[in-house]
C-alpha cells in the first residue's frame, strides 16, 4: 500500500509523491527527483523539518535537537524519518526551484464547453493520464490558451477525485482564453495544464464552516464542498454566501441545492449586488454575515474573491468585532502587461518577477486585457464576480509566459511571511517549567488541596520581596503619613527645579505605538494570486490574559477577607466545575473547559460589588480568544488546575499575598497553554 504525500512549497506549487507503507517522506521525494532540504538524514540536525498539515505518520526517531516535543506536538516533522501512516499534505519550507522541481504539465483534451450565463463558461477536461495530476480541493492550474503565448490560472471547480476534470471561467470580453472558449474551443481541443498550485485548500477539520464566494471564485469552493459531500459530513455546519454582481452571473444554484441534500448541515445565501436582481438579497456578501456564522470563533472561513473583496471581508469582520479562528483566501491580483512571444522569449525571469510585483494601479493602465474588467470600486465588487480565481480578466503574469517560465518566475516572485510560529518555535516541553515559574519563592511548594500554607510560614514571593526596607504594611485606614508634622515632599519631586517642564515622553530605538493587531497573517504570492491564512495572534491573546490578571489583582484587593461561606463554597465549586474538562496536561474538553473557566474568573469580580470592575473584566476578549484557539488543543498546562484551587485556598485562608502570587502564576500558565495551541494552529495544522 502507498500513501499520496503532497509537497507543499514556499512560492504554491505543490507536488504529489507516492511513498511506500516503510518508506520515509525523504526517501520517496528522492525517487521522485525532489530535492526537499535535507543534510544528516539521520534525524539529528533538523535541516529537513517541516510542517505536516494533515495526515497521521509515524514520527521515527530522532534527537530532540532536531525536533522538540513542542514542535511535534505542533505538527513539526522530519521527512527523513516520517513515514506515512496515511495520505499526508506536508509544508516544505522552501521554493519548489530550490528542490530542483516545478509543477508538472499534464495533456488534456476538451470534453466539454458549455456556457453557463452571460459571463461564465464551464469547460471540462479529460487528461491524458488523470493519475499524474492529484490536486487538493480549491487549488488551481495553468492552462496554455491555445493559438496564444499565454496562459491563465483558473481553481478546480470539481472534486479532487473527479475523473473528468472542470473549471468555471468568467467571460471577458477580448480576453485570450474567453475569446478562444467563445469562438473557437470545440471538443476534442488539446489544452496543456500546469500544476496544482496554490496554498488556497481546505484543511482537515470537523469545526463549523463560512464559505465566501465571489462570482466565479465559486469554483473552488464548489472542488471543497464536492470532497466533504463525498467524504460524508455528519451534520457538519456549513454555510456558503456566494455573491454576483448581475443575476446574468448566477450559476449552479441547482448544484448548491444539491450539496444541502447531500450534506444536512449545509446551507447557502445568494446575494445580488445589482439593486434590480430578481433574488431576494441584494448588496454584498458582507451584508449576510452575521454572528451566528461564526459560531462564537470556532468557524474556519475560507474566502476566494477579487482583493476589495477579500479586504472588505475583513474589514467588515474587524469593524464588526467578530472573531475568526481560521482564515484562508485567495485572491488574483490584476493583470500585467500581456506578453507577446517575443517579449515572452526575451523578458528574464526577474524581469518578469518585477511586472509581477506592480501595482494593479500601474498594471492596469499597462494592459489592454486588464482594460477588459477594469478593477472596480470597493463597494462594487463586494460580493461581486468582477475579478474572481477563475476570470479571465484577472490574468495572472503566469498567463503571460509559457507554463515553464510561469514557474521561473513563479519560484522568484513568491514570498511567505513565516508566521512567529514558525521562525520562533517554542522550545519548552509542555508541562516544563515556565520562565515565569522560576519566580517562585525559595522553597515554595504547591499546597495540597485545602491545606494552603498560612502567610507567615511561606517565603514572600519574588514580587512582593521587592518592597522597599523598612515598610510597615499600614493598618487598614491608617496610613502612615499622619503623624503630626507635614511631610516632606518625596526627593524626586522635590528635587525638580523651579518651573521644571517634565520633557515630552519618547520612544526608545525601534518601539511603536501601533497597536499590535489581534490576528497573524501568512501569505503566499506567486505572479497573479495572493493566498493568506489569518488566526488570532499570540500578542493580542497575551494582552488579554495580562489585562485580566491586572483587573483580577485589583479584585483581590476589594475581595480578600469579605467573602463568606457560602462565597467560598461557590467559588470552589465554579473551580472544580472548570477542572472537570482537564485531565493532568490535558484537555478533554476544550470547549466545555472555557465556558466554566470564564465562570470560575467573573466569580471575584462579581463578589466586589463594584459595576465598573466588572464591566471592565467583560470587556475583555478572554473568552474568545479562548474559543477562537482551544477547540483543537490538546495540551494544557497541568498547573492550571491546581492553581484554581489553591487560589480558592488563599481566599479560604485570607492569605491576600499567596492569592497575588497564584494570580500571576495562573496566568503565565494559562498563557503558556494558549501559546502552545497556537503555534499549532497558526501554522494550519488542524489535524
Ligand atoms: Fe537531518 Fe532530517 S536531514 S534531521
């Protein structure tokens, strides 16, 4: 038995090997004169590793400094020594001209050419050898425009085990591939196609899905919903905004229909941006997302549309407040100067990656086949088909040079911002100790449950030891400055001179005062598309643990001491109720776990009494954040459940010092955790 490995490069081509039931990943790349990085080959040096986005595998062995437990854990693997257990998708992190490899040509012939509506042509394929060409659902090809130097990239409109292969190609005026489907494409036609490509894909997953669809970037998303009615959904929920901008754009509304038969789950919105469509919905696709899509942050969303769409997605998003876990889009950019065989012939690749890299503004005037679908405004291409994966208008530079030197320069123009998961990979072990926890007080030791060690008995922890020498904590009431005659103003401020201007506030070398955005962001780009994958960042997550640790100290303060009996058995039992849905270091029940962890941290704030406290803590995005990263997350950090319970001991035993103390421990642990489950998740692993 053999599994289907896809090689995943850095500039979007993707690369399918076979490899045997005892062969490395390694190994079989080599057979297929594939050169992934590689150097010891023995699983010492870490040169190989890479990122397994789905599939199950059998790590082999190798050293830990080559790769960490943190790092498999987030879906790091080593080729040399991974052998397959299943069909495996594989991140290499290098451009598919480095490996000495490109996207493969596969011959076809014409089945079929239908013309859908007024702007959209269904074109069919049989190749010659459908074995050769495996694709992941809501990729995409080259085809060579026949008669013409040129070539366009349009995503698969069928599922990825579909015999007959077929696309949805918008209609542009004058355009290469439009005029030759209009005029002259006839069944029995030879075509060439040139890939898969594409970082665009649906990923291994059973969360809720949003699905976007501009116009005819319907196609990969109709090769996505094809593979999960085929793969059988369970009630899985999915929803499809698909949005036009004229009702003569509408296709395969019987189809989508059918995927709701298939899958009970599903469901889907039109949405006309024409204000005269005879559809009920009319406006842009952003006008029918609502919360409840997203379901409350757990919702993967994958979006292919013209860029002011994909923007206006987010933006609205953004606007909105609503969270997203998983964002993955595709975008084509607009179209460059068309080449003819000659400039074709003559253009270096750099040259080409250059054109690839303009602005559609100096693009646009560049081009008589951009002219064809001028880039419209924002708010008319909203949900609108104008600029979609498969239109021609959106020709791609690729369009503009023969396959192979599409992919020169392909594997020049292309770039991938690593995401901080990637390039700064956490190398603690889940459950080691946490810098923060080395703060703990000499000879400090964790309580057994109820038996929290009284204040005087324990060592003051590192932060609290920081008092200056000599202070007396003052009574309650009684703080010790009156004591008769006026006090002296403190030295520093004493010692500002008369009419002292303190100088204005300024940054130190390289600090910002941007805020830092709540999301990472991945891209790829190769000539003509864009795709990205977007998820909460680490930074915005650990300020919302940082801003309800401060808010909770403060609680600590108008709380410690004042809770009854009954207070305290409620606080304790909101702490077992959250501790039930975690085993040791790890999570049985992710979700359920963030529900009564949001219970057991509001108790405090509740208990002060004080309306604005508690206001403030339900400002706060804790909660979803923690629903936009845990569900998948199976590592927790095994400290946080005891600390819920010795942070109810200190209340038990007044102990105000113990309770700060755990407070800031707690959330060094709970940020711990939610750092580990998105490393993972950054990076796409979902499995
Ligand atoms: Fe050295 Fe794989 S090549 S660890």
């Amino acid at each position: 038995m053999t599994f289907k490995v896809a090689l995943s490069f850095e500039d979007g081509v993707t690369r399918f090997i076979n490899c045997g039931p005892t062969e490395t990943v390694a190994d079989a790349s080599y057979k297929a004169r594939i050169n992934i990085p590689l150097d010891c080959r023995d699983g010492a040096c870490g040169t190989c590793k890479s990122l397994c986005e789905s599939g199950t595998f059998d790590g082999g062995d190798y050293i830990d400094d080559a790769l960490t437990d943190d790092e498999a854990d987030a879906g790091y693997c080593l080729p040399c020594q991974m052998v397959p257990q299943s069909d495996l998708v594989v991140q290499i992190p290098t451009t598919s001209d480095v490996a000495k490899t490109a996207a493969a040509a596969h011959p076809a012939t014409v089945t079929s050419v239908e013309r859908l509506a007024e702007g959209a042509f269904a074109l069919t394929v049989e190749l010659d050898d459908r074995a050769a060409l495996a694709f992941l659902p809501g990729q995409y090809v080259n085809i060579a425009v026949p008669g013409t130097d040129q070539t366009r990239s349009y995503s698969f409109s069928t599922g990825a085990d579909a015999n007959h292969l077929s696309f949805l190609i918008k209609y542009a005026a004058g355009g290469a591939m439009s005029e030759y489907l209009a005029q002259h494409c006839a069944v029995g036609d030879r075509l060439e196609l040139t890939g898969p490509m594409g970082s665009f894909f649906l990923r291994e997953s059973e969360r809720p899905l949003l699905l976007l669809a501009g116009g005819t970037g319907l196609a990969p998303v109709l090769s996505i919903l094809e593979t999960l009615a085929a793969a059988g959904t369970s009630g899985r929920p999915i929803h499809l905004i698909y949005g036009t901008s004229l009702d003569t754009d509408v296709v395969y509304t019987d189809l989508l229909d059918e995927y709701t038969t298939r899958m009970p789950g599903m469901t889907w919105d039109l949405v006309v941006s024409d204000p005269d469509t005879v559809h009920p919905n009319s406006g842009y696709v952003t006008g029918l997302i609502t919360p409840e899509h997203l379901h409350d942050g757990t919702a993967d969303i994958y979006l292919c549309g013209p860029p002011p769409m994909v923007e206006a997605v987010r933006g609205h998003l953004d606007a909105e407040g609503l969270q997203v876990t998983h964002f993955y889009y595709e975008k084509f950019t607009p179209a460059t100067t068309p080449a003819t065989t000659e400039t074709a012939a003559t253009e270096s690749p750099t040259e080409m990656a250059d054109t690839a890299t303009a602005s559609p503004e100096a693009t646009a005037t560049e081009t008589t086949e951009t002219n064809t679908v001028a880039e419209p405004e924002p708010a008319a291409v909203e949900g609108g088909d104008v600029v979609v994966v498969p239109d021609e208008g959106e020709s791609s530079p690729a369009a503009t040079v023969p396959p192979a030197a599409s992919t020169a320069a392909a594997s020049r123009t292309s770039h991938v911002a690593r995401p901080a998961g990637v390039t700064t990979l956490i190398s603690r072990r889940p459950g080691d100790p946490l810098a923060a926890i080395e703060a703990r007080p000499d000879g400090y030791t964790a309580p057994a449950p109820g038996l929290f060690p009284a204040a005087t008995t324990a060592e003051p922890p590192a932060g609290i030891a920081a008092r200056p020498d000599g202070y007396v904590t003052p009574a309650p009431g009684l703080f010790p400055a009156a004591s008769g005659a006026p006090a002296e103003p403190p030295a520093a401020i004493g010692a500002r001179p008369d009419g002292y201007t303190p100088p204005p506030v300024t940054l130190p070398p390289g600090a910002t005062t941007t805020t830092p955005t709540p999301f990472s962001e991945t891209v790829t780009s190769g000539p003509g598309v864009v795709s990205g994958e977007i998820h909460p960042a680490i930074s915005h997550s650990d300020a919302q643990f940082d801003a309800r640790m401060a808010l909770e100290l403060g609680a600590v303060e108008l709380t410690m001491g004042k809770l009854d009996r009954a207070q305290l058995d409620e606080f304790r039992m909101l702490a077992e109720s959250a501790n039930q849905y975690v085993d040791g270091d790890r999570f049985l029940d992710p979700a359920q776990f963030t529900a009564a962890n949001a219970q057991f941290h509001e108790f405090l704030f509740r208990c002060t009494g004080n309306d604005a406290l508690l206001q403030a803590y339900r400002m706060l995005e804790v909660t979803q954040v923690m629903n936009s990263v845990l569900p998948d997350a199976r590592w927790v950090s095994e400290d946080i459940v005891p600390e819920h319970l010795e942070i109810v001991e200190a209340f038990e035993s007044a102990d105000r010092d113990a309770a700060r103390y755990l407070i800031r421990r707690h959330t060094a642990h709970a940020k711990a955790t939610m750092r580990t489950a998105m490393d993972r998740q950054v990076v796409g692993a979902a499995s």
